[in-house]
C-alpha cells in the first residue's frame, strides 16, 4: 500500500478525519477496507464484522465528537475499522497477539474505547448507564451504541431498550443488520426485521419522507417534526404491526443504506438533532467488499490466514489430529442415531461448536436457539423435564451469562442435561473476554452437578457416551479446549467410565502429580522426559473435579508427601483447591503445589505463549516438580502413613 497517496496514512485520529471534505469520505472507507483486509489475511482475527460497517465507522467518527461523544460497539469485533482510525493503526499489525493490542474494545486501551465489549448484547445497558450519568452530569455528550452480528437476539439487548424506552435520555442504538451472528440469525426477530427491509411499500413510503423530511426542515423544526409525526403514523399500518422499536418508545428510523457513507453522514448528523432515545435501522453485508467474504460469511467471520487476492485460505496442518470440538461433533450425531432421546441445543454457534454435523442429518432434533444462553440452559431444561436428553454446547466464557439458569433450573431440579462446555481453558488470542477458565470452579461448587474434562479425544468420546445413559439422568457438564485432541484414531467402540473415577497414566516413587483435562498431555510428555534421568513419576488423570475420586486420593496421600495439581483453570476454588480440601478434610499432610490460572485476567497470545506464562506448559511442570524435589533430595513411598482421622 503507497502510503504517499493514500489518505488514510494522514490520519491519526478522528479529529483528522473530521478535517476532510465529505466527498473524500468514500475514498478513505475503500483505503481502511483494503487496510483491514491486508492485516488480517496476514495476521487473522475477524474481518467479516468489521469489513461491513467500514461506511458505518467513518460516519460516526466524523459526525461524532469522539472521544467526548461515546461509541460501544456490540459485538466487539465489528471494531477494526474504530482502532485503526483512532490511533492504532501501526500497532495494529499487534492485533490479538501476545503483549499486542487486544481484539476487542479495551476501555485500558485507548481512551476511543468508551466500553469493553467481548461478549454480545451489553451496549445498550451500558450506553444507557452513559446518557443518563452525562445528564446528571449537565454534559451534551452524544451516547451511541452500535449493535449487530445477531447480538440483538439476546436478553439483555431487550432489557437494555425496555429500560432505555422511559428513560427520556439523549441515546442513539444503530442495529447493524446484517442477517448474520456467526452462523445466519435464526427467530422471530430475525423474521421481523426482514419485514421491514422487505416491505416495498413501507421503503417507498420512507424513501419519500426521507426526502420530504430535508426539504420542509427548511420551514423550521415544527414543519419538521409535523413530517416525522406523519411517517410515524404510517408505518404501523402500512408493516400490517406496530414498529417493535417504537412499541418501546425508541423513535425508528430506517432502514437505510450502511453502506453510503454520505447518506449514513446526513443521517447521523440529523439524529444528533433529535432528543430521547433513537434507534437506527441499518443494511449491511457481512464481509462486505471482499467477494469470497461476501460469499461464504461463516467462513471468513474469522478465517485464518488467507490469500487476499483469491481468498483461498492457508492451511498449515495436515494430517493433525481433529481438534476437540469436531470430534464433539460427530460423536454426537453417532449417539443420537443410537438413542432417540437426544437431541441438540446451541446458542448462535452450530459451527463453532460443530454441532452442525448433526444439524444437517437431523435437523428437528437440533436447536439454535440465538445468542441467548440463558434461555439455552433454561429451553434444555424443559426438554430434559419431557424426556429428552439435551445436549446443550455453550463455550466456557459464555455458559457465565446462565450460571443461575445452571442453578435454579437444573441442578436443584435433577435434570438430565448434558454441558459441553467448549473453549474450556486458554483459549488464545481472543484475549481476556472470552478465556474459560473459571467453569471448573464454579461447576464444582454446584451440588448435583458432575464436572468432568477429557485429556484427549477418545475420552471425550467415553464421556458424553457415559453421560447420556439413562443410569446417568442427572446433570452432567464435560468441558474440554478449543486445541487439538491428541488423538488421531479417534473412532473407537464407546466405553463407559465410572463416574468419578481416576485413571492412573504412570507410577513413580519421587512425587506424585495429578492432572484434569488438557493439560495432562503436558504432565504425560514431562513424565517421559524425566523417566530418562531415573525420576519416577505417578501421574493421576483425575477426569473429574465432582466427585472426587476419593480412593484415587488416598492412595496418593497414603504414598507421597509431595504433589502437584495442574488445570487449566482459575486456583481459587478449582481443582486443586478440591484436593487441598480433600487432604484437610480427610487429616492427611502433604506439601501440595497447584498449577494453573493465578488471580489476574490473562491476555490475548498463543495458547502456548500463555501455557507458559502460566506456568504449566510442558517446561513449567518440569520446573515445578525439579524445585519441589530439590527442596530435601526427592519424595519416598510413605506405606505406612495413615490419616491422622478417618475419612470423612
């Protein structure tokens, strides 16, 4: 890219966009959308949300006073175009590295950042929470909120315009309506507003208030407002229902071109003019600009690497083996052609999870049910009251929003759900807002609740084969990583595993280390490794943080006065917290080391980057067992040791 003749190099923030003459507007979104796109084909992150609201992000930061004047964006990765013109766009080739700038909006980040937003749904609550401090605070201050990419579907948006609707507070919410979240929109919603982009009569009708609207401003704001008044009164006879907006006291407008820069310009400065909350209907196209983006949306929603001139995407593994979520996939469909009772729930992220792979065969016994994990957990409850057996993926970051749904609606009822809660652990360059390392703790704290993680595929497998049994109709979580699966031969005769119980990998006299999920591959190459240099290792893969496997743990702390725990989970309150437990409750003494997650939110970079900034990749468990070693020569087998009570 000549950075000589190109304009967007001129600019350094939004006050030097703001300088630019509007017919220059058009220019600049084709030089960010080519920018965008150079990054990330190089560099991947998001490009289809952020590529279809180019024309949308030039207009408001030049209609908009930002930083003083707030922008959230929702979801948060519709924001490249933002970071690139509000000061990072040579930092932005860092975009979700380690130590690089963050994927999403980062409040810490820049001061353009009005809200973090990672998670979908939260900017009209917070947007709200703005207008009305700014009010309070006598300050003129413009509050927008830009959501989309099916982020409307989920509760809190709707609470958010309830609350907003009888606020009175100056509040601009533009729905970016691209008909897609990850995977395409799915509800009535989605339904309704393809009404209102449809109606040929209603878009006429607007298209020629539109016009009326510019030309009797001229005759001052109560010609003006009488015009406004007259499109208001059409709309709910000509759409054959009341606007759903205007039912909650948003004034509507729209819909409208996002993708005219100079209209979106005229548009927004006339709403800047309108007091009380407004909401701005806007048509974009995912991917927009980028023709195999355009084509194929889920694809490039966040394709990897790709070549940015034919759009074929660089593959750099062959042969690896499947990574967790697609053996969850077709494992599933195997199961639920075996028994009738199952059936499929996901919110929003059937390929994400892979849980299309049953869709496609059976599509009336799986269930998108939207970006709404709350209702997710609650609907697989009222399935699993009937009979069924839900099988209900929700990502670890996101089963947080419906922890009391887990709660109230299916532990204390005994309801035979199955979680999968995919993306457990460290998940990568997605960064703070979407890690899911807190599920083993706040699972386990749960009564009536099993929380197990596989090490690898086949156990995986074993897993959801044991949990959809009818012996075992009782709620059921199996959270595993977004990584590879370790096991290329996956397709094996299902096993049962008793539940709550351990497997023993290896057996050593020095110490004793005990693993959940993922990271006991780490913990299994280590014990190899050190079985060269004569230091034996017995290594428990524990499989589950509830129940316990108390033998399991007597026969450790009977044997071994030196242990380590290693999650891929937060310490307070997870897995190893429950052996320390264990060993209190039961009178033994050890020295216990844990490895895992230490009590700060961990940042965007490799899973292996983080592993070992955790300290428990393959390097940090070996540096973990030498210096519990060194400390006095070495463990011995302790035979003859007993608790110093009985078990409880």
């Amino acid at each position: 890219m000549n950075t000589e003749e190109n304009l967007l190099f001129n600019i350094s923030s939004p006050e030097d966009l703001r300088k630019l003459p509007p017919a220059d507007l058009v220019r600049i979104s084709d030089e960010l959308r080519k920018y965008i796109i150079d990054a990330v084909s190089n560099n991947p992150g998001h490009l289809g949300a952020s590529l279809g609201v180019v024309e949308l992000t030039v207009a408001l930061h030049y209609v908009f006073n930002t930083p003083y004047d707030k922008i959230i964006w929702d979801v948060g990765h519709q924001a490249y175009g933002h970071k690139i013109l509000t000061g990072r766009r040579d930092k932005f080739s860092t975009n979700r590295k380690y130590k690089g700038i963050s994927g999403f909006p980062k409040m810490s980040e820049s001061e353009y950042d009005a809200f973090g937003t990672g998670h979908s749904s939260t900017s009209i609550s917070a947007a709200l929470g703005m207008a009305v401090a700014a009010k309070s605070n006598g300050e003129k201050r413009q509050i927008v909120a830009v959501i989309g990419d099916g982020a409307m579907t989920a509760g809190e948006a709707f609470e958010g315009l309830n609350n907003a609707g009888i606020s009175k507070s100056d509040l601009i919410v533009i729905l970016n309506d691209n008909q897609m979240a990850i995977d395409p929109n799915v509800g009535a919603l989605k339904e309704y507003l393809l009404d209102i982009t449809t109606s040929k009569t209603y878009n006429r009708f607007k298209d020629k208030v539109w016009n009326m609207l510019g030309k009797v401003g001229k005759f001052g704001p109560d010609a003006r407002t009488l015009a406004a008044q007259l499109q208001a009164g059409f709309k709910s006879t000509i759409l054959d229902k009341s606007n759903l907006f205007e039912g909650m006291n948003f004034r509507y407008f729209g819909p409208i071109d996002g993708h005219d820069v100079l209209h979106m310009v005229d548009v927004l400065g006339d709403l800047k003019r309108i007091p009380g909350p407004k909401l701005l209907h806007c048509l974009t196209v995912k991917g927009k600009g980028f023709k195999q983006a355009e084509e194929n949306q889920i694809t490039f929603h966040a394709p990897g690497k790709f070549d940015k001139k034919t759009g074929e995407l660089l593959k750099t593994s062959n042969g690896d083996p499947p990574p967790f979520h697609e053996i969850f996939g077709n494992t599933l469909l195997e199961l639920a052609r075996n028994n009738e009772k199952i059936v499929g729930i996901t919110p929003a992220m059937p390929t994400g999870c892979s849980m299309c792979i049953m869709m496609k065969e059976m599509p009336d016994r799986v269930f998108d049910v939207g970006i709404a994990e709350q209702h997710a957990v609650t609907f697989s409850a009222g399935l699993a009251a009937m009979g069924k057996i839900p099988f209900c993926n929700i990502y670890s970051s996101f089963i947080q929003r419906a922890y009391d749904q887990v709660i109230h609606d299916v532990a204390i009822q005994k309801l035979h759900v199955i979680f999968c809660i995919d993306r457990g652990g460290l998940v990568g360059s997605d960064g703070a807002t979407h890690h899911g390392f807190f599920d083993l703790a706040f699972m386990r704290a749960i009564p009536n609740m099993v929380v197990s993680a596989p090490m690898d595929g086949i156990e995986l497998r074993n897993l959801m084969y044991t949990a959809q049994l009818d012996k075992n109709s009782f709620p059921f979580s199996i959270r595993y990583s977004r990584g590879s699966s370790m096991t290329k031969d996956w397709e094996r005769p299902f096993e049962e595993i008793e539940i709550g119980k351990a497997r023993l990998l290896s057996e050593g006299k020095d110490i004793a280390v005990l693993s959940i999920g993922y990271p006991g591959n780490n913990v299994a190459s280590v014990v190899k490794k050190l079985e060269k240099e004569s230091i034996g290792i017995t290594h428990w893969d524990m499989r589950f943080a509830a129940p316990l496997d108390k033998d399991a743990l007597d026969s450790v702390f009977r044997k071994f006065k030196k242990i380590i725990t290693v999650e891929d989970g937060v310490l307070k309150g997870g897995f190893g917290s429950s052996v320390i437990e264990f060993m209190c409750d039961n009178g033994y003494s050890a020295e216990v080391k844990r490895l895992g997650i230490h009590d700060y939110f961990v940042e965007q970079g490799t899973p292996d980057e983080l592993y070992a900034e955790c300290g428990f990749d393959a390097s940090g468990i070996e540096k973990a067992i030498r210096e519990v070693l060194n400390k006095d020569g070495g463990d011995k087998e302790q035979s003859d040791a007993v608790p110093r009570s009985g078990r409880a």
